[in-house]
C-alpha cells in the first residue's frame, strides 16, 4: 500500500501520493508558481514542460519545472 | 510631402533612429524607412553595452562623448530601455594584464574618464562569484547598460514628435543620387539619403569596405545577484583585433530583469543566421573558466546578430564621395549602440554645415574612396 509523501510549500506541510508533481502539490497548497518580470503571477500552463510558467525553487535551486519533477519526502518548495 | 524630403534614412536600428531624431530636431524633413520595423536587426541582437574603448584616440573620442550623451539621455529613456550605471569591470588575470591596466587608466584620465583599479582582494569582493586570484580589474563606473530596441523605439518617436515620419516597411531596392526605389515600385525623391543599414550598407552599396561579423549570445533565466558589474576580460581586445581567426572573449552582463547575457564571438564569412556550435560551447567554456558557478545557471535562449566592420576598426560617418546625396551612418563592429547617439549628431552635422563637438575626419568615409584599398589607408 502506497503511503502518502509530506512536502512543504512556502513553509506550509502538503502531504500527497508518490507520483504526484510538484506542480498538482503548489496547486493542492492554494499558490502560484512563478512571478512574471513585470510581477504578475504565473501558474502551470502546458504541464509537459515546454512553457516554463510552472519554474519555482525546489531545495534552494531556482528555476525548476514543477510540472517534470515529482515529489518526495521533505522536499521543500518555494514559489517566487 | 511626396514631392521631396530633406533626409530620408534608409534602417531604423539605432543609428538610423538617432540620426532621424538628430535630423528633425534641425527642422529637416525626415523620412525612416525599414522593411522590418524599428530595432529590428543588430539593435535586437546586440547586448547594449554602453562602452568607453580605447584602441585609437578617434575611438576613444567618439565613445567617450557618446557615453556623455547617454547619460544626459538617460533621465528622459522610459523604463522599458533598461538604462543603468553599472560600469564595466576590464578584469586582469595577470601581471601583463595589470601592465595594461595602468595603460588604458592613463590613457582614460588623459580623455576625462574616473577609473578605479581593483586589486585581487578588491575584485573578488566587488563580485565573488568571479574565479578566485584573478589579478585585479579596472573599474570604469561610467559605462552602462541598455535594453537597445526600447532605447531605439523611444528616439523614434522623440523623431515622430519633431517631425520625423516612420514610413511603411518596405525593402529598399536602390538608393543613390537622391531617389530611394522601394521593392513596391514606390519611390521617394529627397536631397540627402542616409544608408543606416548596419551590416546589410553592402546590399546597397557593394562597394563599401564592410564585412559581417557574426556574433553569439546567450541569455540565462533571473539570477538576481549573481553578478553586479559588465565583465569583461582584457582579452577581449585581442579578440577583437584578431582579424583572421574566429575567436571568442569573457563579457557577462546583468540585465536589470536579473537574467545574464553571456558573450561573446567574433567570426567573419558566416553570413546566415544559424549556431556555430563549437564555438557557442568555447564561448560558454570561457565563461565558466571566469564565473564557475554560471555552469549552474539555466540559459533560456541563444542567438547570432551581425556587426559591421571595416578593416580600420572605425565607423562610417559622413559624406560618400562618389554621390552628393549619400551620407553613411554604418560600420560600427560592436559598437553601434553605444556611438549611435554621437554618430546621429555627426550625420546631423553633416547635413546641415554646423561644427560637431569632436573633429569628424577620422570616421568619413572618403578614407575609403574609389581607389584607395583597405590596406593603403591603414598605412597612410
């Protein structure tokens, strides 16, 4: 039996299935993802990784594809 | 309007847009013509250094004043064009290198300019992710950055507001002895033609010593911080000088959107569009041999642009002898954005008889008349 996975986005603890993306987890906790250059906020778009509206910082490394990383255990995830 | 213009400008990069805003500001009925739109070539391409050089005393003085108009410029640019202060850090890797760093800082105060050497500890505290023991860098507080087609689209309509008409594009098929043919059949009859075309001038005018130099740059994503100042290695003007090779050289800039441009290449006989890939990845090497940790950073986008060079490093500004209705504005190499402003008031100068703030002899085009080769100048 599968056992659910518990992450945090922007501080907040997000418990999801193996499998899940980041991006479903940043949606489960209510955010957005990135911030546009003009400061609007951006959420997933194509979900197959070619818009690259879904980047947010995943364990201090910046610019990351919510949609094509999965979550694991402690991952911490912050939207800009 | 049909039945004639003073100046019609045939490129609306940014030489041509500074030379309409400088034209109409006179009260010459100026026309524009592009068949691409405005800031759409080399404008677009290139990285928007503003940049005092010193590989000749004309150089020197046409970078050196136009660095001054940028600055006077900047207050009124719209925030889009990006403008900002940063300063270029020439950085040293060596002795040798420091020897000629205290050259080019001499030579700097002697034309007006504030530098500042940095020593090793000083450069990796001014930008620490740069490679440690480097040997130091001259600082010279007064370049800038600008985003080029932003600037360029805001001198146009500075130009529109005196005057000046964008006209339609269209592609001009020949210009010579005041007409201007356009592919559509039109035709516009005028007193003065200025050719503003960059590196395509030759399309027009085969005969002008201009070849096209291809360069690459490539973009990251926002890394607000990661750098603070333009890098560039003194290297770099090697490169530029070597005339036979392809070559590439350090220079990373911060854009203000906290992405980094990363440069550069030179390369003669490529005339399309496409990557070198070898030499992008010996560009990209050279940079991560200065900045180690920018092999981390996500590049977004990489792109060619083409320079204008002459054989003698200067740009065409003036009268074309051969025809008393041409006036050339092309032939910058790299340096188009930031001597645009100065070449717009020397063509503006040219046409109207006034007495530009520098002597406009070193960059006329007669150097290269009819009968004079490339080599024959550079010895004279």
């Amino acid at each position: 039996m599968l056992l659910p996975i518990v992450l945090t986005v922007n501080g907040a603890a997000v418990r999801v299935m193996p499998g899940t993306t980041v991006a479903a987890a940043v949606l489960l906790a209510g955010s957005t993802t990135r911030t546009s250059v003009r400061g609007e906020i951006r959420g997933p778009l194509c979900g197959m990784g070619i818009c690259f509206e879904c980047r947010v910082t995943i364990d201090g490394v910046p610019h990351q594809r919510s949609c094509q990383v999965l979550c694991t255990p402690r991952m911490q995830v912050a939207t800009s | 309007m049909s039945s004639g213009w003073d100046v019609v400008i045939i490129g609306a990069g940014i030489v041509g847009t500074s030379c309409a805003l400088e034209c109409a500001a006179r009260g010459l009925r100026t026309a524009v013509i592009d068949p691409a739109g405005v800031g759409s070539g080399a404008t677009a391409a290139g990285m928007g250094h503003i940049v005092v050089m010193d590989d000749s005393p004309a150089q020197l003085a046409l970078t050196r004043w136009s660095q001054v108009l940028w600055r006077d410029l900047a207050a009124k640019l719209p925030p889009e064009a990006e403008y900002e202060a940063r300063g270029t850090l020439w950085v040293a890797t060596d002795e040798e290198d420091l020897a000629e760093v205290r050259r080019k800082q001499r030579g700097y105060a002697a034309a007006g300019v504030a530098t500042e050497v940095l020593d090793s500890m000083a450069l990796a505290e001014a930008e620490p992710e740069l490679q440690r023991g480097l040997a130091g860098a001259l600082l010279v507080p007064s370049d800038g950055i600008v985003y080029p087609p932003c600037a360029a689209e805001h001198l146009l309509l500075e130009a529109s507001r005196l005057g000046a008409k964008m006209l339609e594009p269209q592609r001009v098929i020949a210009a010579k002895r005041g007409c201007v043919r356009l592919k559509n059949g039109g035709k516009l009859m005028t007193r003065h033609i200025v050719n503003a075309c960059g590196a395509e001038a030759t399309e027009l005018m085969p005969e002008l010593p201009i070849r096209k130099r291809r360069g690459h740059l490539v973009i990251t994503d926002r890394y607000p911080g990661f750098v603070h100042h333009q890098l560039v290695e003194l290297g770099y003007i090697r490169s530029a000088h070597s005339v036979t090779t392809d070559s590439v050289a350090f220079n990373v800039q911060p854009r203000q959107t906290g992405q980094l441009l990363i440069g550069s290449s030179r390369e003669y006989g490529a005339e399309d569009a496409t990557i070198n890939y070898p030499l992008l990845q010996a560009m990209v090497q050279r940079a991560q041999m200065y900045l180690p940790a920018i092999r981390n950073l996500q590049a977004i986008r990489m792109w060619t642009g083409f320079r204008a060079a002459t054989p003698d490093k200067l740009p065409l500004i003036g009268p074309w002898p051969d025809d008393d209705s041409l006036i050339l504005a092309t032939g910058h190499e790299g340096l188009g954005i930031t001597t645009s402003l100065a070449t717009g008031k020397l063509v503006a100068a040219a046409l109207t008889g006034e007495k530009p703030v520098i002597v406009p002899e070193p960059y006329l085009p007669a150097r290269f008349a009819q009968g004079l080769t490339a080599t024959e100048v550079l010895r004279a």
